[in-house]
C-alpha cells in the first residue's frame, strides 16, 4: 500500500520536472491520482469504474475531487490534505449523473485557480472540465522538450518508490503462494477450474486482503497445442499440460508469473522440449 511519505516523495519529483511559473496542476487519471495520493477506488466495490481528480497547488495542499460514495469506496484514506466532495447518494434522495458529482466538485474550486497558470492533464479529463479552468494548459515546455502531464507521470513511474516496491513484492508472493498450490494440485481427472480455485484461496491466504487475479488457466494437448483464456470444466487427461500465465493485483500493483504444468509424468515429447 502506498505511504503518506511516499506519495509526498512522487509530488515533489513532478514539482521538479515542472515549469517555475506552474502553480497548480489537476491530474485526472486514477492511475497517476493514486501514484500520487494513494487514492484507488476498492476494484471489487459498488464504485469500480468510478474516479477522483487530485489537484495540487504549488507549496500548498493537495486536494482530492470526488463524490461521496467514490471517496468511501477508497482501499485506504488518501494522503491528501483537503477532500472537496460533492454528495451523489443520502440514502433519501435520488442520485444525480456521478460525471456531473465529480465536475460539481471541480467547480467549487475552479474560482480559486483563475489568473494562475497551471497544467490539466488533458489526456484524461473531459472536454468539458477544461471550461470550468480557462487558464490551464495542456501542453508545456521544459528542458528544450514539449511534455503532456500524463506522459510526465508516466515516465516518473518507471522509477520505483520503497512504498511501490513493497506492494510489488506482496503482490509476488501472492502469485508464487498460487503457482505452488497449483503444482500440488494439477494431476489426471482434476478440472481447470478446480485448480483456478486452489490458485485463488492460496493468493488469498497469502494476502488476507481483497485482490485480482485474471489470465491464462487452460490445458493444450496435442490435439489442442495452444489455448489460452479463463479457466473452464475441462478435466485434465494424463499427459496435458497446463498453462498458468496469470497475473495477481494487489492494490494496483501487478505480478505476472507463467507455469507450465503437466498433469502426470510428461511424455518423452515434452521432456525432450523442456530441456532444450
């Protein structure tokens, strides 16, 4: 899970690459909202899909834009230092479109940055957002180069942070705890998908904590070489291999392992491949 110190860590290396004269910035895609304030909506909750924008204004606070059941469904509180929420549901009135909720938030706080330069990040934030920020850009320069703010981020990203590292890694163990299971699971008459529910509770005991698992979980044999796909009622025969090549998300952080497996001793065919 990403860090308060962290995520403070990320904003000032984006400070950094950042024109002087740039006094705030919005970013508004989850991934880059999350990198940056450790917010990500709970991918198994009512709100999957749903989105927050993150503002942040220069040696000033961050602010997180969201409607009230988005920001409840977060995986943790964000580290941010204002939240600017826009109520979608009571429980007694009807709900209002969530796009509309979230650009309401926005608007609250767009009287504040006029006749401020900053920088939207326009790959992610509708077209009608940027009406409410007239002053923003797009695009700017930097070291003789023209950067958007989601390419920015991007690269920033593949620089790893401690906090980032450590979710890597759990989401690693988890995919190995799934891998072994199923090397102790796979044999003659058992199922494709019996072995995708061992892989699950595994991964599971090993993160005591809501995660994704998706991929490859499909039998070849020589009759079907190449399959691939989510698992199915397919009993395995003598001789067929299973390919596990699936990936397991653990607070937005992915591992991707691959297996191959054979159900019972492999043929002279698949040992001679093995070895070469």
């Amino acid at each position: 899970m990403l860090t308060l110190e962290g995520c403070r860590e990320r904003r000032q290396r984006l400070w950094d690459q950042l024109p002087d004269d740039t006094q705030w910035v919005l970013v508004a895609d989850p991934r880059h909202v999350y990198y940056l304030s450790g917010f990500l909506v709970q991918p198994l909750s009512f709100s999957v899909g749903e989105r927050g924008w993150l503002l942040l204004e220069r040696n000033g606070p961050a602010t997180l834009l969201a409607d009230n059941f988005t920001r409840r469904s977060a995986i943790a509180p964000p580290h941010v230092d204002a939240e600017e929420l826009e109520t979608w549901y009571d429980h007694r009135h009807s709900v209002v479109n969530r796009d509309h909720a979230l650009l309401a938030s926005l608007k609250r706080v767009a009287g504040g940055l006029l006749d401020r330069p900053g920088i939207i990040e326009e790959e992610a934030l509708p077209l009608h957002a940027s009406g409410y920020l007239p002053d923003a850009v797009g695009e700017f320069e930097h070291h003789e180069q023209w950067h958007t703010l989601g390419n920015l981020l991007r690269r920033l990203r593949r620089n790893k942070h401690a906090d980032e590292v450590a979710t890597l890694e759990r989401a690693m163990r988890a995919c190995a705890a799934g891998h072994a299971a199923a090397l102790a699971t796979v044999a003659p008459g058992v199922t494709e998908f019996e072995v995708y529910q061992a892989i699950h509770a595994a991964v599971l005991a090993e993160t005591r904590h809501p995660v994704q698992i998706y991929g490859d979980f499909r039998s070849t044999n020589r009759e079907t070489p190449k399959r691939g796909g989510a698992p199915t009622d397919q009993v395995l025969a003598a001789g067929d291999l299973l390919l596990l090549d699936y990936s397991v998300i653990v607070d937005g952080y992915r591992s991707d392992f691959t297996n191959t497996v054979s159900a019972g001793p492999p043929g002279p065919e698949v040992q001679r491949l093995f070895q070469a």
